[in-house]
C-alpha cells in the first residue's frame, strides 16, 4: 500500500478481514479505500458488530464498498453496501468490467497487485 500512498484502493475478501486487521491495518499510515467481498459470508459475522464499526470509523479509511453487508447503516456513513453478484473477477481475465472498476475509482481503471 505505501508505494500508492494516501487514497489508494485496497481490495480484501471477505473471509480474510480478521487477518487484515490483524496483521496488515496496524502497519498502514495512509488513508484508503477498503473494497470486500468473494464471500457469502457478512463483514458483520466475520468481524463482529463492534469489529465492523471499529473499522468503519478508522480515521485512515475513506470508504469501504462492502459486498454482502446488507446491515450497512446509518451509523456507520463510510460504508457502501453492494450485493452480492457483482462480477469483478472475469474483468482480470479480459472482459470488460469498467463500470464497477471506475465506480470504486472514481476515475481511469486502476490495476493493483492481489
């Protein structure tokens, strides 16, 4: 993330948050956008209620675009909740996915390394 810097687009399945809180989150010193999801399972039973808010109000992330978090809330205004189905995968493989790229982007289609 550091060779990015502030604002870059940090992808994370969701399965994999709790080791991303764990072990990659206290190491991050920029501000970033969080993108979850290749899961049926919820940010919320992966992490807790109190885990997802305490993330959600970190001061370094700018917005997490959460696949499968039908509970996004008021409360918690930093997360977009998107459905499951979004088909962000075959778009690596050659097929043309800029809609959902450049929504997360807000911007030219960006490629960082998974």
């Amino acid at each position: 993330m550091r060779y990015f810097g502030d604002g870059v687009s940090v992808y994370v399945v969701t399965s994999a948050l709790q080791r991303f809180v764990r072990q990659v989150l206290p190491h991050v010193t920029m501000k970033f956008t969080l993108v979850t999801g290749d899961s049926t399972e919820t940010p919320t039973q992966n992490l807790g209620e109190s885990g997802v808010a305490k993330l959600a109000a970190d001061p370094r992330l700018i917005k997490w675009f959460a696949q499968n978090a039908a509970n996004g809330k008021a409360e918690l205004p930093k997360v977009v909740p998107m459905p499951l189905g979004l088909d962000y995968h075959s778009h690596s493989h050659g097929a043309t996915g800029d809609a959902v790229i450049f929504f997360l982007n807000k911007g030219p289609r960006a490629s960082l390394p998974c």
